[in-house]
C-alpha cells in the first residue's frame, strides 16, 4: 500500500439516548492509502455513515467519540477545534451525501452554489470562481456547462443533481473523498454512468476515496479494497479479489448470498435472525446469534482479527470452517422454473395519464403549457398467479401506471379492467369491493405509514372501513403480524420504533388485511439493504404462492426482477418497447434500450469487467417527447428518418414476445446484448 491518508485507530463511537448508550462503533481499525479506493459494506445500522461522520469529526450533538484515533495526513483530527476543522472540512476532505436533494440549496442555480465553494475557501474572484466551476461540471461530465450551470437543481434529473455535489466535493481538490451511498435509489443507467465517473476521478483527481454502501455489486467495481461492518465492529477486511472469492467471515459470506445475481442459477437467500440491540454489550462473537459456524468459544468471547492471507483479515475464531462451507445451512434453492401465465386477472387497454402544468391564472390569461404525458398508449394483460414487472429508469411512467391501475389516479384515456379470475369477462366493481380486491405496497414505508398512530391503528384501519367489529380487527391484526413474521408485541409501538425491513412488514400486513386478489408492489425494497431485501422478498413470494395472488411489481433492479417474474414489460418515456417471458427477454433482448438496461447491471466480482452500452445524454422531457420513436434521440441503432418521424408498435418477435423497433426482428434477434471480460 503507498503511504497512508487516513489511519482509523481503535475507534470507538456511541450515542447518547433515552434507552441507553448506543455502541454504534467498537475499536474499529483501518487505513486508506494515497490514491486508494476502500469501500465499506454492512447492513442498515452496522455503523457505516457513523464511521463517515466520525472521520470527519462531525457526529450528531449526541454522539461520542470514547477511545481510538482518526490520524489524517499524519494529523489526530480528534485533537482539533471547530476552527481548524473548518479549515479542513471541504479543502482538504469532503463528502458526498446519499441525496443530493437534502445538500443542494433549492432556491440557487447550481452554478452559483460551486462557484461559492471557490470564494469561500479560497477567496478567488467572482469571475475566476465562475470559471473554475465550469472547468468542474465538464469533469463531471455534465453536458454543456454553462447552460447547465444557470439550471437550478429541481430542474435536474437525480443523476445530474449527484453529479454537482460530486463537483462541489472536488472543488478545492481534497486528499480524502467520502462518498456515501451516492448511488443508492439510482436506476441501472443513471448507476453505470456514476461508477464510469467515479473510476475516471480516481484517474484524474488522484484523490483516496472512502466509499460506503450497500450495495456489494458496486463495491466491486469500484473499490481496491473493501471493509465488511457488523453492528459496529469490522469483521472483515482485504482486497475486492480475496474478500468476494474468498470471504472468510460468515457474515460476509451471508451477504453475498443474500445478493440476487443476474447471472447466477440459484435463489439468494436471507441471513436470518437481526441485529443485536447496541445498548446491550455483550462478551460473545457478535455475530454468533445469526451464526451458522458457531462454537462454544463464539459464546465465551469475542475474536480478534485473524489473518486469512497477506493483507486480508477476519474477525473469527472458525474463518477456516465458514471459508471452506459458503452454502452451509439450506442449500440455495434453484431459480424457480417461471409457471406459465393463467387467465388474464387485469388488463389495461391504451392507457394514458396526462398531467396539464397550466395553473388557474395561465388558463385565465390564456396561456398553456404541453402537458406531462407521463403515460402514454400502455397495453397489456398480468395472468392469474403472476409475477409481472414492470422496469425503466427514473420518469419512465412505472409509478404513474401503477396508480393508475389501483385507482389512485384517474386515466386521462384508456380502460383498466380487472376480471375478478373470470377471463374475458369484466367485472363492475363498487369502490369499496374495488379495495378489498386490490392493494398497493409503497415504496417508502416512513412515509405510507401514519407516525402519530400505533401498529394496531395502522393495521385495523382498513378492517375498521369495511365494518368489522374490534373484536375482529384486533383478532385479524393479530394474525396478519404472525403472517408477516413479526411479533404481536409489535401491535403496541410506532413506526419510528420500527427498523426499515420491519416497517415494509408492516406495510405488506396492511395490505393482506382484505384479503387482496391483487397487489401492486411500487419498488417496495428500493431502500433496504441486501439481506433485508431478500427476506422481504421471500415472504411476498411466500405468500403470493399461498394464497394465489397475482402481482405487478415496479422495479429498476433487474437482477431482482430476474429471480421473481414471469414476465416483464419495459418502459421508456411512458410508453412500452418491448414486452414478454423473463427468461426469454433476459437471455435474448431485442430492443436497444432492454439491451442498454441489462448491460449497466453491475456484477459482484471485481474481475468480471462488463462493457455496458452507454446511452448518451438524458431522457428526453415527457412534455416535449421526441417525435418518431421516442428513444431515437439516445438510440445506438438508430435507423435515420424512419426512427425520427414514425412512431413504432408493439409487434411479435416471437411467441408472447413484443417489440416496438423499426429494426427487424430477425436483425434484433441476433444483435450483440453486452460484453462480459473476465480477467485471467
């Protein structure tokens, strides 16, 4: 390793709060190197972002740092006032939050915001600054600076907004970049641009750069090492190569598991049990509750680091039995073989939902404005015991057509038949027996589930609406905990109570109250980490199978979508390009922009390089949709005038096989998806 930038020594860092003293560190060691990418990986609550904060020395009002050091640059940065840290703190380190939306001034141009940063740090000159900041958003690639610079950060897609707090972050050249979860809620697009960036920057700024996330298909591409964190304590750490081909600690190995893999043949699966309570400290292996390999040792102590190899560490007493048995404990079961579609339970037939921006005033005074035509001519048919997803990136329509289809949102045109199992035949439905028969799982649970009312309250509401007494509402909220895997206990608290996977539970249990036909799923495990996904996962599909429910799941994870659907339609600019099986539109894509999708999925292994196709530029605005195909403006296999002047339909490529291209289908069949380069 070249000489040391950060080295974190023994840290140690817990909060201070009513129930008691959280540890969220514990004696925590580990060092980056000049020029050296070090990811950091571990579920929601391990200590990730408090290790960020720590380092910056920039902890909640409540938070402690009690033992260790942070040495900087040869610098204690623990021995340092506000002042000095001031003086550090954007110069010589700075960070890159999750959402760019919280860190970015709404009511600034964005150009005005980075050329701040220039003035404030180091006193430059108004026009000076300015152009200093235009040299900054063309290294972060964002197209045409100066018009961009004068944008204010609503009017940027959530790429770009990420993008111009990465610039921020580069502005006065720092020696350490933390970037925290800065590509967590991407689509696969918007995310394989961000790693190509971020890899360009390790090239060109030579910054060390601390990156923490999730998400273990990015750490491999673009860390050089990586550092596993279990509830506070680093369990494992070495380079990307030995720890995701040779994980030597339990929870390492769980993690990979629990990651649905676009390539891989079998199911991923959950790491049971959950974090331990961080007021209660403990004697034992930290992770030996949820531990497959334990021993009598784990329950006595913890472990030390062991060295598995040079320079690759495990926290384990047993790292040679957990490395040698990765599939201990039920063997992964293979991926489900898709069940062909029943009869149609739902049918939409030429949706559109069109938004008019025009206020009162505009119509007055007669102006207008085109309308949002978020979605735009959609048809299709979800069969009884479905799985149907629908995937795109970000404004695509998903979430729109979604609402559409429960009712949440009226149809500008078009039809949504829903025909109660009885094919061909629609059913004409009362708003209420509509409700009890279709639900909808949100993606966010902080924000679908009310914080000011109680598990219980949030449960029998919809009992409460169709008339059940409280002895019933009590008996079935009772019985929907226990299908949804949680505690009765749980009834008595309030969501923020809750952790991320066990508020989704929540939601899942309110919308199983009626006993739903069907269930639309709105990216509902979007925010959560890998092995609560799974989890959360397996229960949806648990109960799909045992009450024969049929299902539209929305989603920008296509490695997800891979390992649960039968079918899936993908979405561009409202409208849909290409339609069809699973198995069959993963393997052999047809239309350019599937393809487009499916080669920016990352891969768990750093020596798998995949030669993505890269679609320039940004989707188009819905109110200004190009004329033609509406994908002829981004399209690598543009075809000229035809793309750009004619509008194509969904025709067959194959059996229960849609396309909407001008291309053949016998020249898209045998089109190139991606490249995959596995290093010898």
């Amino acid at each position: 390793m070249k000489e040391s930038v950060l080295k974190v020594k023994n840290l140690s860092v817990h909060f201070e709060t009513p129930q008691g003293k959280v540890q969220a560190l514990r004696e925590v060691n580990l060092q980056i190197g000049a020029e050296e990418t070090l990811g950091i990986a571990g579920e929601s609550g391990s200590g990730k972002s408090t290790l960020a904060y720590a380092i910056m020395n920039y902890l909640a009002s409540n938070g402690r740092i009690s033992g260790g050091k942070i040495m900087f640059m040869g610098e204690n940065l623990l021995g340092k006032d506000r002042n000095e840290l001031r003086k550090i703190w954007g110069n010589r380190i700075a960070m890159v939050y999750q959402d760019p939306k919280s860190s970015l001034n709404p009511t600034k141009q964005i150009g005005i915001q980075i050329a701040e940063v220039f003035q404030i740090h180091e006193s430059l000159p108004k026009k000076e600054a300015w152009d200093r900041m235009l040299k900054l958003l063309n290294l972060v690639n964002i197209p045409d600076p100066s018009y961009n610079a004068s944008k204010y950060p609503h009017q940027l897609s959530g790429g770009m907004q990420q993008r111009v707090i990465i610039a921020m972050a580069l502005a006065c050249g720092p020696n350490l970049l933390i970037m925290d979860e800065p590509t967590t809620g991407l689509d696969v697009t918007t995310q394989a641009r961000m790693i190509e960036l971020i890899e360009d920057l390790k090239k060109q700024v030579k910054a060390s750069i601390l990156y923490i996330t999730h998400d273990l298909s990015v750490i491999a591409q673009v860390s050089d090492r990586v550092g596993i964190l279990y509830a506070g304590e680093l369990v494992e750490i070495g380079s990307v190569e030995a720890v995701f081909h040779k994980p030597s600690h339990p929870y390492t190995i769980g993690l990979l598991g629990a990651l649905p893999r676009i390539e891989l043949e079998k199911q991923f699966k959950p790491i049971r049990g959950r974090l331990p309570d961080l007021t209660q400290v403990r004697a034992e292996c930290v992770f030996y509750p949820r531990c497959d390999h334990g021993a009598g040792i784990c329950a006595e102590r913890s472990p030390e680091l062991q060295e598995v190899e040079e320079g690759h560490f495990a926290k384990c007493f047993r790292w040679k039995q957990a490395s040698g048995a990765k599939d201990v404990g039920p063997e992964p079961e293979p991926l489900r073989k898709p069940r062909p579609s029943g009869q149609p339970i739902l049918e939409t037939q030429h949706v559109r939902k069109y938004y008019s921006e025009t206020k009162y005033l505009g119509k007055w005074l007669g102006l207008s404005v085109p309308v949002v035509k978020a979605v735009d001519d959609v048809s299709f048919h979800i069969g009884q015991g479905d799985v149907f997803a629908l995937v795109g990136e970000s404004g695509c329509g998903k979430t729109t057509l979604g609402r559409v289809i429960t009712r949440l949102l009226k149809p500008t045109a078009g039809r949504v038949l829903f025909y109660k199992g009885k094919p061909k035949r629609e059913e004409i439905f009362l708003k209420d027996e509509f409700r009890r028969k279709v639900q909808i799982v949100f993606q966010h649970p902080d924000s679908s589930l009310n914080p000011m009312k109680r598990i219980r309250s949030i449960i029998e509401r919809p009992l409460k609406l169709q008339g059940l007494s409280s002895m019933e509402r009590t008996k079935r909220a009772g019985a929907l905990l226990d299908l949804v895997k949680l505690d009765r206990g749980y009834l008595g608290r309030y969501p923020k109570q809750l952790s991320g996977g066990e508020k989704q539970r929540v939601a899942i249990a309110r919308a199983f109250a009626l006993n739903p036909e069907f269930i639309v799923l709105d990216e509902p495990v979007s925010s959560l980490d890998v092995s609560i996904q799974a989890s959360i996962i397996a229960l949806l599909m648990e109960l799909k199978e045992a009450m024969d429910l049929s299902l539209l799941f929305i989603s920008h994870d296509l490695s997800l979508v891979r390992h649960i659907a039968n079918r899936v339609g993908v979405m561009y600019l409202g409208r849909l390009c290409e339609l069809g099986e699973v198995e069959e539109i993963f393997s052999h894509p047809y239309h350019p922009y599937t393809r487009a999708l499916l080669s920016s999925v990352p891969v768990p292994d750093p020596t798998i390089s995949k030669k993505s196709i890269r679609l320039e530029g940004s989707v188009p605005s819905a109110q200004n949709p190009p004329k033609g195909c509406r994908f002829n403006t981004r399209c690598p296999s543009k075809r000229g005038k035809v793309c750009e002047e004619q509008s194509p339909a969904l025709i067959a490529a194959g059996e229960g096989h849609w396309v909407a291209c001008h291309i053949p289908a016998d020249e898209l069949r045998n089109a190139p998806s991606w490249e995959r380069v596995e290093s010898q």
